[in-house]
C-alpha cells in the first residue's frame, strides 16, 4: 500500500504511534507521538502505563494548547498508578478525561 492512500480513521483518535525495541532482553514501547484527540482511560490505562515518552511526545504535539498538555501529563501519573490495582470497581466506555 502506498502512503497517499493513507487517510484519517475516526476509530483510531487513541492511537499512539511508537517504536518497539528490544534493550537489555526487556521490550520498550517508545512513544513517538500522539493524537490531540489523546484522553486517558480506565480501558486503555494498563497499556499506556507500559510507554515510554508520553510526555515528550505529548509536548511534541503541535495541534494541542499548552493548557491541555499540561492536563494530561498532570494526569498521567494517577491513571499509572490506577493501572496497578487489583480492585478497579465498575469500568465505563463513558469513563474518561
């Protein structure tokens, strides 16, 4: 497939681009951008606590207010955490920020 047909997805808006690579026999997920449609999420909590370079990117971010990049990366840390407990109680699509 060549690249001029490439074309925005709607059902993509949480997507993060990154690279994978192997170091020291552990897999790293390197975030190298995400969308400015990036909200943070109990379903997706548990992968992205797995990435690398989510601030850089999110700073790297070219369609985001600088308001809204600092929401997120404040944020960040507490969805992090969340990802780690056991009891997560009722999880709603609709839960999200």
């Amino acid at each position: 497939m060549t690249y001029d047909r490439l074309a925005p997805d709607r059902n993509a808006d949480q997507l993060v681009c990154m690279n994978v690579r192997k170091s020291d026999g552990k897999v790293i997920f390197e975030t190298i951008s995400v969308p400015a449609t990036i909200k943070w999420s109990p379903s997706l909590a548990k992968e992205r606590s797995q990435l690398t370079g989510i601030e850089f990117a999110i700073d790297s971010n070219k369609h985001m207010s600088q308001t809204r990049k600092t929401f997120l990366k404040s944020r960040l840390p507490y969805w992090n955490e969340w990802s780690k407990t056991s009891d997560r109680g009722i999880i709603s699509s609709a839960d999200a920020e």
